[in-house]
C-alpha cells in the first residue's frame, strides 16, 4: 500500500488537504486517490477458489472500513485495504470446470453479464444488505424529493398559488411514480427468479447427462422423469 508498506491484495490511498475559503469555512480537498487490486486465492474449510480481478477492479464495489487513518498538519492520509489472510464476502460469477482425476475448479469473475452486483467486502451478508437497503431508500427519496420540488418550480410558473392544487397534485404524482417503481422492482426480480430456476435446472440437466453417460444411459428428459424408476437408472 502507498502510505503503510503493507503488502495487500487490494488497497485505496486516499490524501486530502485542508483548505480555508475567504468566509473561514473549512474543506478538505482530494490530493491524491489510487486504487490497486490484484488477482488472488480465496480458501474456506470445504474448498478453495482463485478470484481474477481485471485490471484494479473497476466496477467492483469494495466494502470495508477504513484500515489506517492519521492527520500531519493540514493533511489526512487514509488508506483501505485487504491483506492476505483476512476474510472476506464475495458475490461474484462462479465459474466451475470439472476435472476427472481432482477436486472441481472454481474461478469467481466480476465482468461476466448477470443479475448480481459485483462485491468484495469485509462486512457481513447481512450488513452488505442492509447498507444496499438503505443506499436505495436514500435515491428513493431524492427522487421524490425533485418530483416535489419540480411540481413547485411547475405551479410558480404557470403563477397557481392555490396550496391544496400543489398537495393534490404532489400525492398523485409521487404515488404514481412510487406504485410504477414498486411494479418495476417486483418485475424484475420476478424475471430474475425465473431466469436462475431456467439456469439451475440446465444446469442439473447437464450434470445428470454427464453422469448417465459416464455409464452409457441415455437421458429420457424431466417429461419422462418416471423412466428412472426402473431397475437400469438405479
């Protein structure tokens, strides 16, 4: 890492300096901001993966707090990181290539096309969800937030100064765009849904095949699951 020396798999350096405008006010203005990421081995007690970060892992949204924090003068150094031997939550593409003679290869890729967001973090499931949550609660309420404000400029300059006009108007307009968000949201994850049932149920096909082939048995299809009942698919 810049600043501590410390060898990691991931790092951000932050320098910021401490400006005073002509009012007095205060504000720290960025002097330097360099992230590195690098490829690494992930081990848990059942099995092992490598997780391949292209190049310093743009697009990849890295949670954590922050490792070393230190103020020299008008200065502040910050640095994040992640070091080897640490755990970490992962949600990427698991790509699995199965071998033979030894244990199944597992590879997690970030810049495969999917429904997942792309995370590398040192906080549990549990708080990545619930900082997810509130992250869309906060654009949730912006976006309302501008709906009202736009209604306002809107009536101003048509010159309608009649407030229950503006109330009736302003509930109409964000429940509608509240009711059209939440049918949107429970679309998509519907689809969602439907598309990972779609990809698991290839995917057991594709395994079942290679299995029953392995012994020379043909597979008669889900449609025809009642087949396997006889004594040959035992």
């Amino acid at each position: 890492s810049t600043k501590q020396k410390v060898p990691s798999v991931y790092f951000r350096y932050l320098k910021e300096r401490q400006e005073t405008d002509s009012e007095g006010k205060t504000r720290w203005v960025t002097e330097a901001d360099i992230t590195r990421a690098m490829s690494f081995d992930l081990q848990d007690h059942s099995s092992s993966a490598s997780v391949l970060i292209a190049g310093n892992g743009g697009g990849i949204r890295w949670s954590m707090p922050a490792s070393y924090s230190e103020r020299q003068g008008d200065y502040r150094y910050t640095e994040w990181r992640i070091e080897p031997g640490q755990s970490v939550l992962i949600y990427g593409w698991a790509e699995v290539t199965l071998n033979s003679d030894s244990e199944p290869s597992i590879h997690f890729r970030f810049d495969r096309e999917g429904r997942y967001l792309p995370i590398i973090s040192k906080f549990s499931a549990a708080e990545e969800r619930g900082s997810l949550g509130t992250d869309a609660i906060l654009h949730i309420w912006g976006g309302v937030s501008l709906y009202a404000l736009a209604i306002c400029a809107s009536m101003y300059l048509f010159q309608i100064h009649r407030l229950l006009a503006y109330l009736s108007l302003m509930t109409c307009v964000t429940s509608a765009a509240l009711l059209g968000y939440g049918y949107t949201s429970m679309s998509t994850n519907v689809q969602a849904g439907a598309a990972y049932v779609s990809e698991k149920q290839r995917q057991a096909e594709s395994e079942i095949q290679a299995i029953l082939g392995a012994g020379e048995v043909f597979w008669p299809g889900w449609e025809n699951l009642g087949q396997l009942v006889s004594h040959r698919y035992r």
